[in-house]
C-alpha cells in the first residue's frame, strides 16, 4: 500500500510540475482580449514597423517609379548632415527644457496649496478647473492662442497695455511667436503637472507629516525630506510624458505660427512633417521620425535613471 501511495504521489507531482510548465490556457479570456490586441498591432506595431522599413528606402510621393530601392543607412546620413534638422530639434529641445521647468514648479506649488487648504469645495471647484485646459485639442488651443497673441485685437496686448506697455507683435517676431508657443503649452499643461502631484502628495502618510512637525517648523525640511520622496515618481512620469508630447508637438504650433515667421518656430515634427508632405519625402521623414523615437527612449531611460527615487530609499 506504501508504494501504491507514492507511485500515486509521484504521478501527482509529474502532472503538477506540467502543469506548471505549461499552464492552461484560458480561451474564453484570450478571445476577450484578442480584438484590443489586433487593434493595438494595426494601430500601434504596424506603422512604426512600417515607418523603419521605409527608412531604409528610396521612397519619393513625386516620383513613385523608383520608390521601394534599398538605400541603408543613407537617409539616415542626410538626416545627421541636415543643418535644418538639427536646428529644429535645437528648438524643440529648448522649449522642452523651458517648459518642464516651468510646469514642474508650477505644479508643485499649486499642488501644495490645494492639499494645505481645508476647505474641500474650493479644491473640488480648482481641480475640475485643472480639466478644462487638458481636455481641449491641442488644434483648438493653437486658434485661442492667435486669438489672444493678435496684435491689434488680441488679449495679452490688451493687458499689457492696461500697466501701459506698447502692442507686442507677438506672432511676427521670431523670438515673441516661440515665446507665445511655450505660454500657450504652459498654459495648457500645466494644470496636468498639477493633478499628477496632487495624487503623488495623497500619497504621504499623514503620520509622518505630523512626526516631522514635531522635529522642524521648517515647511521647505518637510518639504524636502518627507513630500519630495513621494513626488519624484510622479515627476519623473509626467517629464516622460511631456517629453514625448513635445518631440511630436503638432497641431498646436502648426495653428498658432504655421512654423513662422520664416522657420523661427519650426519645431522637430513640423519639420518632419514638411520633409514628408512638402518635399515629398518620405524616406527622409520616416529615419527623421525613427531618431526621434530613439531620442525619447533615451531621455525616458536618463529620467529613470537620474531622478526617479521611491520613497522607500529616501
């Protein structure tokens, strides 16, 4: 009976140990999912596969007959040669650097006050206010920024001259157009920094709040040594989005300036995007846009790797 006991124990284990190794599947959960994944495959995979091969080929709109030649890494080589190029990227990455500043300390303090402030229908009211600017299309910004920026009729000329400053040509100067870029992108983005800090102080213990009190009556040592910790993940998410959104920032600055005056504006993915469907150029456009995939890899990868920090460790 002993050994029929363990016979029967070992042919247990041999079918548990296969089971382990290959799991059942459960078909009736695979067959729920399988639509989403071949959406995101068509929608997602299937462009950025498509847009890596056409960057290994001749491919001009005006000239389909010699479309389809492999040409390498040459169109690679007159993306890096292209002065055009880099000074567009200069561009974007300034205006990146500039505006996750701004919106990180922006956020940061508004996020403060609301969680300081004890009265709950003032928060409820400021972080439905917070909504409205992300919800709006980036396009439908881009046309309240020529509204505003007018400079005969447009609002911000309006106040400025009500403290007694002249009209600001702010559309037909190169530095003022870039200046309204990025007054319009901080002012549609910023309340989205808000909201992620918001959710990264509801984090912090209460407790330990209080225990830090009692050590300092300093706010920017609470601050530092007890909030901070609890905001770095939310930081480093929101600089992986915002970096992602500008390097493919569009519809707003090709409605507000259309990449002018001259090119003063141009920013990477206008660029690209006259490369594509201007010079007709696709090859060209499709390495363009590969770099910029593989710029932001890397940037995401330095934000984890510099400023994420969980608050464990801290």
């Amino acid at each position: 009976m002993a050994n029929m006991a363990d016979a029967v124990s070992l042919v247990e284990t041999r079918r548990t140990a296969r089971h382990r190794r290959f799991p059942r599947i459960n078909w009736l959960a695979l067959a729920m999912i399988m639509p989403s994944v071949i959406a995101l495959l068509l929608i997602g995979l299937y462009p950025l596969l498509f847009a890596v091969s056409l960057s290994f080929q001749r491919f001009l709109l005006n000239r389909p007959q010699n479309n389809g030649m492999f040409v390498g890494f040459e169109n690679y080589a007159k993306v890096l040669e292209d002065p055009l190029f880099w000074s567009s990227l200069g561009r974007t990455l300034t205006m990146l650097l500039i505006v996750l500043i701004i919106q990180i300390i922006a956020g940061i303090g508004i996020a403060l006050l609301v969680d300081s402030s004890r009265w709950r229908v003032l928060n409820w009211v400021v972080k439905t206010v917070l909504v409205i600017p992300i919800a709006m299309t980036p396009a439908v910004v881009g046309l309240l920024g020529v509204l505003i920026f007018n400079r005969d009729f447009g609002l911000m000329n309006y106040l400025l001259g009500l403290i007694g400053i002249e009209k600001i040509n702010w559309l037909g100067d190169p530095t003022m157009a870039m200046a309204a870029i990025i007054i319009t992108d901080i002012w549609q983005w910023t309340p989205f920094a808000a909201l992620i800090m918001l959710s990264s102080l509801a984090l912090v213990p209460h407790d330990m709040i209080e225990a830090a009190k009692l050590d300092t009556k300093s706010g920017w040592m609470i601050f530092r040594y007890v909030k901070l910790p609890y905001l770095m993940p939310g930081i480093t998410a929101f600089m992986i989005i915002r970096t992602a959104d500008v390097l493919k920032l569009f519809d707003m600055p090709f409605t507000l300036t259309r990449g002018g005056p001259g090119v003063s504006t141009e920013l990477i993915s206008l660029y690209v995007q006259r490369m594509g469907f201007r010079i007709f150029d696709m090859g060209v456009a499709s390495a363009q846009a590969v770099l910029l995939l593989i710029l932001c890899i890397v940037l995401a990868r330095a934000y984890i790797y510099f400023f994420y920090r969980a608050p464990e460790a801290e």
